[in-house]
C-alpha cells in the first residue's frame, strides 16, 4: 500500500492521472488474505505521513484498527508466488519490481538466481529495487542506477549493448 500512496501522490499533478496498478505477492496466503482486506492497527499509522493518512486512511470505529481507503485497494492486485518458482510468473513487463526483505532468508547463489528471474519480468527500462544489505553483485544484463545506502535500484536497459550512462 505505501507503493501505491508514492505513486498515486506522483501522478497527483496530470490532468488526467494515468492508470496503475501494483501487484503484491507472497507464498503465504493468511499474508495475502491481510492485504487484501487493507486492515491494520492503529499503531501502524505512525509510519505513514499525516498527509497520506488523511488521504487514504480510514478510521473504523470502536476497533482501533484503520483501513486503506478503497482508493488504493482496488488498484492492488494479490496473488501467490514462490520467488523461487519466479520463472514461472505470469507478470512480465513490469516497469518495477520492489524486492526488499526477502533475499536474506537465502545463500549467495540462490539470491542471484531469483534477481536474475526478477529481472527478467522487466520491460525494458524498468527499475528493479532491492534492500542494500540483501545483496551484492549485479543482475545479468542490469546496469546499477543508484545506492542510497537503504536501497539498490537496477535498470534493465532499453536497447541491447547499453551502458550505465543511460
């Protein structure tokens, strides 16, 4: 939902908003069954901004509980998926991929390999995200576009042989 929030506040300023959508994944469906529902604790809001609070944050009475407003919701799609069955995902040509918090329950050599599959779900030009301290290399055929010391951000190229300084 925080991804949906950032870019539905960065499509604020068109005339005519362009469509999105954000597809979430997990291999836990009582995971999945929460997000869907968009329901949390109250003292979850504290690490939303107030203004985005106000915008898609909805208070349930007597529950002391909030919701993300049906706004976001129905933008969001959610659906089961072992990264380690990545190759097998139906989703390609993502613009952005956001993987953060994942690769750590994994070796070196198997954190290649789902980057790499993750990777591949790009369309050209998309951007893949990835938390800084979960991984170390490259994706084959990815140029790294930005370290801010929290996250890793990797574009696929547009054209065959690019270079970082596209």
């Amino acid at each position: 939902y925080t991804l949906s929030m950032v870019v539905a506040n960065a499509l604020q300023a068109y005339r005519e908003p362009p469509h999105f959508g954000v597809t979430a994944t997990d291999i836990s469906l009582h995971a999945l069954g929460i997000g869907r529902q968009g329901v949390y604790s109250l003292r979850r809001l504290a690490d939303i901004p107030e203004a985005e609070q106000a915008r898609y944050c909805e208070i349930i009475p007597n529950q002391r509980r909030f919701r993300v407003a049906r706004e976001l919701r129905r933008r969001i799609g959610f659906g089961q998926m072992n990264v380690l069955d990545v190759a097998q995902a139906p989703v390609l040509g993502m613009d952005l991929i956001f993987c953060q918090n994942l690769l750590i329950y994994f070796d070196q050599n198997r954190r290649q390999a789902i980057v790499d599959g993750l990777a591949r779900h790009l369309r050209p030009g998309g951007t893949l995200i990835l938390g800084a301290g979960e991984y170390r290399g490259r994706p084959a055929g990815l140029w790294r576009q930005d370290d801010t010391g929290d996250v890793l951000a990797f574009r696929r190229p547009i054209t065959l042989g690019a270079t970082d300084d596209q």
